[in-house]
C-alpha cells in the first residue's frame, strides 16, 4: 500500500504528530457508483464458524493431550 | 520585467473572472498552492522578481475589492516557492481569513464558491503540517496544525448555519477531524458532531458521498476507541459500503478497525478480506478465534503489538480471549461428548488447567474457576460450579451462546 512506507519515514521525526491511518482524500468532484463491488467487500464475513467439527489438526491434538492426561489420572 | 508584470495581471484577470461569473472551479485552481500548478509556479517567481505586486492591483478598482484577500495570497506564494512554509502558512492563513469575509457575501443564494472554500480548508491543514515539519526541524514548537484547526472551527460556522452552503459543513468536518486526530485532541470532535447529527434542518444523506464516506471512517473511529462497538460497526460499515471501490488503501483503512470490531461480535472476516487487502496481521488472530488456540492470540498479539496500540485496537483484541476461552471449552466439551455422551456436560476444572498447560499457561483449578466464572456471568457460557467436585456443570441447552453480531456482556 502506498501509504505505508510513507508513514515509516516520517515515524523518525519523533516530534511530529502522527495518525498512520489518516483517510486518503478523495477528490472534490470524484464521482463512483458504489452498488457492486461494495457489496462484494461487505460480503465477506462468517458468522456460523462456531462449529462443532473437532477434526482439525488443533483438536486432535487437544484430544490426544486430554486422552494422554486422563490415563496418567 | 515585462513578463512577469503580464503573469500578476493575467492571475488578476482570472481571478476576478471567476467571482465575477461565479466559477467554482477556476477560483479553486487559483487557491490551490499544493498542486504546484506551472501557472501557480511561475506566478510566483515573478512575484519574486517583481516585488511589489501590491502597486498593480491597488491601481485598479476591479482588483482592490479582493486586494486583503490577493496580498496575503501573494506573499505566501512567494514563501511557499522559497521553501519559506511558516512564512507561507501564516500569510495563506490571512488569506484565507479575508476570503471567508469575501464569502459571507457572495454565496447568499447559491452555494457556487463552496468548491473554492474545500480548497482553503484543504490548503491551509496540509500548509500547517509542513509549516510544523519546518518548525520542529528548527527546534522549535510546531502550532500551526493547531491554528489551521481554529481557522478551520470557524470556517465550520460560516458553513453550519441555514441555507444551501451547510452542504459544505461535512467536508470542513472531515478536515477537522485530520486534524484532531493528527493532534491527539479527538476529544474537539465532540460538538463539531454534535452539531452534524442533531441537526434538524438538514439530512445526513445529502451531504456529499466522498464526505460521509470520510466522516462515518473518522467517526467510527471514536467509536472504537470508546468501545461503543454496535456503533463502530454500523458506521465503518457504512463507509466500507459506500467508499469508492478502487480507493483500495481506504477501504484498507476502514477495515483495520472494522475487523477487531466485527471480530469482537463474534463476526469472523474471510481469508479473501484478509489477503485482497494485505492485513494478515489479523489472520492468526481469526485463527485462534477458529480453534480456540490461546497460545496463538497471545503470540499474534505480542507479534503484531506495535501496530495494534498504534492503531488503538489493542484492548479490543485483548478482550477476544474470553470467546478464545469459550471456544476451547467447547472442544473440550465436543470431545469429551464423541467418549461419553452422557457424561459430556461435566467439564472438570481439572481438564480445563490440562488443556491450558499444553497451550503453555500455567493456571491453577482456583484461576480456571475464576475465568469460568466470568465465562457464566459474560453469557459465554451456560452452566453453574459443582464447587466441591471442582467441576462445571453445564446447561444442557445451547451451553454455549454464539454472540451472533452482538458484543459481549458487560
């Protein structure tokens, strides 16, 4: 992104007021149709990831740590 | 000589064309220094050669009327082509004073010189910044950002009354709001919204689209740093929504404080998000969330810790732990329920610490109750203690409640 590195460069002056996230200005008479691609990019959140599959690499070995446990027990 | 007498009276010419028939846009051009424009340039080496520029235009009736306004115009052109950027700043900040005069006068019917007025406020902010650069390089204290807000407070009253100028209100807001937030005094943001959002005579929605784009950004901000996160997430969402789509490095923006908003609700960003636009400081964090993996927030988190306090979602994130916490205890759960279904919702506190070891923390049965508990009491999850049996006992209902968009419990 072309703000980044601009931002680092003027991280050395130590004095400086700063906000590395200052929106971009857009120009006065820009104009845009927002419909599609706005869409698109608002589309693209999960809220049923809460799911009950324990197959993935992590649980097993969650499983197999609490299987090794309750034999020590 | 000659020529650079021919270029002060051609500026003349067109400046006073512009009022005269009312163009916007060729006044803006005339204003704006930072565009560094070769007619701008030029003008302003001759006004260097010349000197005295002030004996043209006071010989002339047409031009005096705009003589307060054209002066100080000229003389921080000339420092501004000098490289002299407080000498510039503090001459364009008289100009601009004594536009703002101008204004109140012409734009009684129409809004026509609004476009001229964006340029000012737009100028004179990023005038000041340099104009800062220039004084902290000498040792001395930068104020002009400072002072470029006060002119801009006033500048928001000339707009923020009745009438077809106070379209123009959110876009000096929005330039306010760079400069509050440049400054660390976010606090000043307060009325200037108020202001915007009690409004009766005049209706959000038709402001420009560029400004309430920039304007839902900055304000979901503040949300954010106030943890009021129903509301950060309707307006980043709506910048997000309406942001031009090929302002790639602003929908960037927007969604570097709309994830750890959505993600404290419980709302997980795509791989797709992530990856378009270049964030993967958030993917282990999603990670974690995904797996209940405590070990990996915590090292993302540590990992990524700069830029998170830089950008002030740091405590947001932090408090993911507990849906982490949540998390993990349902696996827990799930596969203790694949054993012995009928045993399943008894979760021994035991387990819990086991779990936690082998994610390299070290807690005791005491401290595991203690998370547990503040699990119950923040709806995370359902159930109550067997305490002398230090075991969670959970509902057999829905024992763990998504969030579902909604924030945690306080």
């Amino acid at each position: 992104m072309a703000a980044e590195p601009k931002a680092a460069t003027e991280e050395a002056k130590v004095d400086l007021f700063e906000d590395d996230d200052e929106f971009e200005e857009f120009e006065i008479n820009e104009e845009w149709e927002d419909k599609e691609e706005g869409k698109q990019v608002t589309q693209q959140w999960e809220d049923d990831w809460d799911d009950d599959d324990v197959n993935d690499d992590f649980s097993l070995q969650l499983r197999r740590e609490l299987e090794n446990n309750t034999e020590k027990n | 000589m000659e020529e650079a007498y021919r270029r002060i009276t051609e500026y003349l010419n067109r400046f006073s064309d512009a009022v005269s028939s009312q163009d916007g846009a060729s006044l803006s051009s005339l204003l704006s220094l930072s565009s560094n424009h070769p007619f701008l340039l030029s003008l302003a080496d001759s006004l260097i050669l010349f000197q005295d520029a002030s004996r043209v235009f006071k010989q002339s009736e047409r031009f005096s009327q705009y003589s307060e306004i054209i002066t100080h115009l000229f003389r921080s052109l000339q420092n501004y082509r000098l490289g002299n950027l407080v000498d510039a700043y503090q001459a364009f900040e008289k100009s601009a004073n004594a536009f703002i005069q101008e204004f109140r006068n012409w734009e009684s019917a129409s809004a026509w010189a609004l476009e001229a007025l964006y340029v000012l406020a737009y100028e004179i902010r990023v005038l000041a910044e340099r104009a800062d650069r220039e004084l902290t390089s000498n040792g001395k204290a930068p104020e002009k950002l400072k002072a470029a807000g006060s002119f801009l407070m006033k500048v928001f009253g000339v707009l923020a009354g009745k009438g077809p100028k106070r379209v123009g209100a959110l876009y000096v807001t929005c330039q306010l709001f760079k400069v509050y937030f440049k400054l660390g005094t976010v606090h000043l943001c307060r009325s200037v919204i108020r202001s915007i959002e009690t409004a009766r005579i005049f209706d959000f929605e038709e402001f420009p689209k560029r400004d309430k784009v920039t304007y839902m950004y900055y304000t979901g901000r503040l949300e954010v740093f106030n943890e009021n996160f129903p509301s950060a997430d309707h307006k980043l969402s709506y910048a997000l929504m309406h942001c031009n789509p090929r302002r790639e490095a602003n929908i960037r923006m927007i969604l570097k404080y709309l994830i750890p908003v959505k993600l404290s609700m419980g709302i997980l960003p795509k791989d797709w998000l992530l990856e378009k636009y270049n964030l993967v400081e958030y993917r282990d964090v999603v990670q974690a969330l995904k797996r209940g993996d405590l070990r990996l927030l915590r090292h993302a988190l540590q990992e990524h810790e700069d830029r998170f306090l830089r950008s002030g979602v740091y405590l947001v994130l932090e408090k993911l732990e507990l849906q982490v916490y949540q998390r993990l205890v349902k696996k827990i759960y799930i596969i203790q329920k694949q054993k012995d279904p009928t045993k399943a919702h008894q979760v021994k506190l035991e387990v819990i610490v086991k779990a936690l070891k082998w994610l390299e923390m070290d807690m005791d049965v005491d401290e595991v109750e203690c998370i547990m508990a503040i699990l119950i009491y923040k709806n995370l999850v359902k159930g109550y203690f067997a305490h002398k049996s230090k075991v969670v006992v959970l509902s057999k209902q829905d024992p763990f409640p998504k969030l579902n968009g909604k924030p945690i419990e306080s």
